[in-house]
C-alpha cells in the first residue's frame, strides 16, 4: 500500500507518510487504494480486533503481530470500561467516542498513533529526534500530550487558542506532566493556529535548522495519515454495535452523524463507506462557523469572515484542513485542481467548486447548523426524555440529525458520533439546563453537574482541579516559529 499527496508528487510508503505527516509539497497524503473490509464478521470481533484487521489493510509492511500488538496497547489499558459504547436514544444510535485518558474523542486515534510512529521510525531508520507539532481547537492537544508524554526520542510541541477552548480543556493541558511537553496559548484563535504550524512545516530553512541538530516535524492532528486511519474503525465498530442491538439488520444501510469543524471525524466515515460499510449518507453538522454548510449547499467555500466563539469550541474552524482530502477524492484524485482550489484559499480566503463536484458532494454528505441556542435547547430536551447529557458538540450533531429528519424523513437509522464528555463543557451544559453560575467558579462547576444529575464526572476531569499548572508559555501568533525554536534550543 502506498501514498501519495493530495497535490501530486511521487509515492511513498505508510511508514513515510506516518513520519513526515505532511506532505512536502504542502499537500496531505492518502492510500493510492481504499481495500474492502468485509461487514460479514464484524458483530464477531472486539474493538481491538476491529482495529487491527482495518490497519492491517493500510499498513501492510508491518507484520500483524506488530500491529496487534500496536492496537492491543492502545486500547486495552487505556479504556478500560469500554472503547466506544453506542447509546441508543430513540431512532439514533449515540457512539461515544469519549471513554479514553482524555474524555475526547482524539483519544481513539492518538493513544495508537504513537505506536505507528514508533514502528514507522523503525521501518525507515529514522534515529532523529520526532518532534510533535500540533494545534488544537481543544481536544486533539490534551489528547496528543498523554499519548506522547515521555516516550522516548520524542517531544511535543501544542498550540491552542487562548481565551478560544474550554476552562476544563484549557486546564488539562497546562496541568499535563512529562519532560517532553510544551504548551503554548496563542493570541489568537485555532485557524491562526493551524496556519503557523503549517507554516513551521513549510518553512526549508527551519527544517534545514532541524536537520542539522537531529531533529524532524511530524504532527499529531489529523492531517497525518496515522492519525486518520484509526478513526475509520469506530464507525465499523458503532454499525456492529446498532446490528448487535437490533436497531439495523446486518448489511442494511445507516446515516452517519458527525460534528466537525476540521472534517477528519467524518472524512473517516467516507473512508468507511468506500471500504464498504453500509451507509446511505453522512450528515455533517456544524456550529455558527458554517462554512462546511455553506459549501455542501453552494459549492462556495468562503473563510473570510468572523470567527465566532461558541458553546462547542473544538469546531470553532474557518479553514478544515481535511476538506481537502475530500474534494481530491470528488476530483478523481486530480492534483492539479485541488492545489488550485487551496491555493485560491490561501490567497484570496475562498473559492468555488465545479458543479459536478458540487452535485457529487451534496449526494454524498448532507450540510446542516445549529447555534449554541439550538443546542443548548437540544441539550435540556434529551435529558429530560432520556435522562442523558450531550455535550455541545454532540448537541449539535443531535440537532442537526432531527433538522434533517424534518426535511427528508426518517428513511435511515442514525448513528451519530458523540465526541466528548458533557463535563469538559460544564458550564455550557449547566446553563442549558437552567442552572445559575454566575456565582459558581469554573473549577466547581462540575461537581454541581453532577450533584445535579448523577452523572458521574470522569476520573481524569476530577482530578485536574487539584493538580499544579505546569505550562505557563504564550506568544502572539506572529512568534510560533520563533517560540518553536527556543524550545528545541535552535542556532
């Protein structure tokens, strides 16, 4: 199996492709194939079996134990309750995604992306020193830190929004231990985030710079391959769950619901469906920023404009990195004008899809929105038909399925994907069920969810009150290189 970059190029192996994470001309990497992963005897295997018969697929010069052995320490410690149990509520399955060290979804993939990381560097030869460089909308940081905390040859550089994630996201990076990690709030908002990294990524010189002291950049968010892949297998996982329960028959398709802001969560159920999971459509749901909407309704992608803060920060995003992957795969995989199309967006914050393009993406994926009002309605009203809380993300994908209801019937059972824990968004959850905090402090404001409703909070999110803020660094988004480089002590 080999890849190529979403902008042409020559190929290169799965270990190359996991260790560089972007490609270098910019570009991201895909399979030059997408192999069949037969449904038959899925309701058969474990999470962990799952995971290492799809990875397999894709990383085939890896032998199996090596891979077994990858997906069985990722998973089996690390969720140790469950990996991703489905909830049903009425016609729509509810995947939590959310069981692992970090209460987020971006726990699914980062806890095993290390360990690809480890047998990529081995595959190559590699001896120089990774260094992680990652931005984060909120969950991908957190997550990104306890899968690569102290692992050796490694260090960990995060970028976040400040002032632009959660108290509880926020407070769990800054509180992460190990002596690899570095954490960075920036003046400014996760889009300028993402586009310094990709600038760190793209800039020869201080790569030149990283060569001569034995060092490399690869990245942790979802524009790597390895990132990516283990995402694909939750939606194999959650339809063997909704067939096991009887909420859909073995080989009778399914609608998929995602949240998303960078569109990596639901690229990777795409990915399931062209690999041959039963799926009628996926539903793309997203918050005020709507420029995923806009997109799949008019063909326009438009990223001058306001970002917006809102009750779901993780999908705050104006540019969605793995769009890209999408439309190169509506395009026949042609590299010329997916360059063009995000060369467009570079320049001039926009542009426009072909209408044959536009028709075969409205086939496939469904655009709708919902505003932190909706969801907060949302939120209040499944906990009091189900006694279950949302978090805001995961609201808004829940209204989003039911807008879609309204307009188009209830032809599919629904799977939607559920990417965090309510109590990474206390006060938002609070407030949408008609609780007062405005005398209550941030850090209290979980206890007071829970003596609300029962529920109870997640080990890992209890305990980050009580534990001593470690990373105090901020830059204004114009010195990332430059923080970068006295991180790793560069001439």
């Amino acid at each position: 199996m080999e890849y190529f970059s979403t902008r042409g190029g020559e190929k290169v192996s799965a270990s190359l492709a996991i260790q560089e994470g972007l490609a270098p001309d910019g570009g991201l990497y895909v399979p030059a194939r997408f192999p069949a992963y037969s449904i038959e005897e899925i309701c058969d295997k474990s999470y962990v079996e799952m995971a290492a018969g799809i990875f397999s697929l894709y990383l085939r010069e890896f032998s199996p134990e090596q891979i077994a052995e990858a997906a069985v320490n990722a998973y089996l410690p690390n969720f140790p309750k469950a990996v991703a149990p489905c909830v049903g509520l009425g016609d729509t399955g509810v995947l939590e995604l959310w069981h692992g060290p970090t209460a987020a979804f971006k726990d699914m993939a980062l806890q095993v992306l290390p360990r690809l990381m480890k047998l990529a560097g081995s595959r190559c030869g590699n001896d120089r020193e990774l260094v992680v460089l990652t931005a984060t909308s909120g969950d991908t940081g957190k997550a990104a830190l306890e899968g690569f905390k102290d692992v050796p040859g490694v260090k960990i550089i995060v970028f976040y929004p400040k002032d632009g994630v959660s108290a509880t996201q926020e407070l769990q990076m800054r509180t992460t231990g190990g002596s690899n990690t570095y954490v960075i709030g920036v003046e400014g908002n996760f889009d300028d985030c993402q586009t310094g990294v990709k600038a760190l990524f793209a800039d020869a010189g201080l790569n030149r710079q990283l060569a001569e002291n034995g060092k490399q950049f690869t990245s942790a968010n979802s524009i790597n391959w390895g990132r990516l892949l283990p995402q694909i297998v939750y939606y194999y996982y959650g339809y063997s769950q909704m067939c096991r329960a009887g909420r859909v028959e073995l080989g009778a398709p399914i609608d998929i619901a995602v949240p998303t802001g960078n569109f990596g969560n639901i690229l990777a159920a795409w990915y399931a469906k062209k690999m041959g999971l039963p799926v009628h459509r996926l539903l793309c749901a997203s918050n005020e920023n709507d420029v995923l909407t806009e997109v799949l309704t008019t063909g326009v992608y438009n990223s001058r404009r306001p970002l917006l803060k809102t009750t779901s920060p993780s999908m705050d995003i104006l540019v969605s990195s793995n769009f890209e992957r999408f439309l190169f795969d509506l395009s026949g995989n042609n590299a010329e004008m997916t360059a063009q199309w995000f060369r467009d967006l570079r320049e001039s914050g926009r542009f426009t899809v072909e209408p044959p393009i536009l028709a075969a993406m409205q086939e496939a994926v469904y655009g709708g929105k919902a505003d932190s009002a909706q969801a907060a309605a949302t939120i209040k009203k499944v906990y009091d038909e189900y006694g279950y809380l949302l978090d805001p993300h995961t609201a808004v994908g829940y209204t989003v399925v039911e807008e879609y209801w309204r307009s188009h019937g209830r032809e599919y059972p629904v799977l939607l994907a559920s990417t965090a824990n309510p109590y990474k968004f206390s006060q938002a959850v609070l407030e949408a069920l008609g609780l007062h905090v405005e005398n209550v402090r941030e850090t209290d404001m979980p206890q007071l969810l829970e003596d609300h409703t029962g529920v109870p909070i997640p080990e890992s999110l209890r305990q980050i009150a009580s534990l001593p803020v470690r990373h105090n660094r901020f830059c204004a988004k114009d010195k990332m290189r430059d923080t970068v480089t006295d991180i790793l002590r560069l001439a």
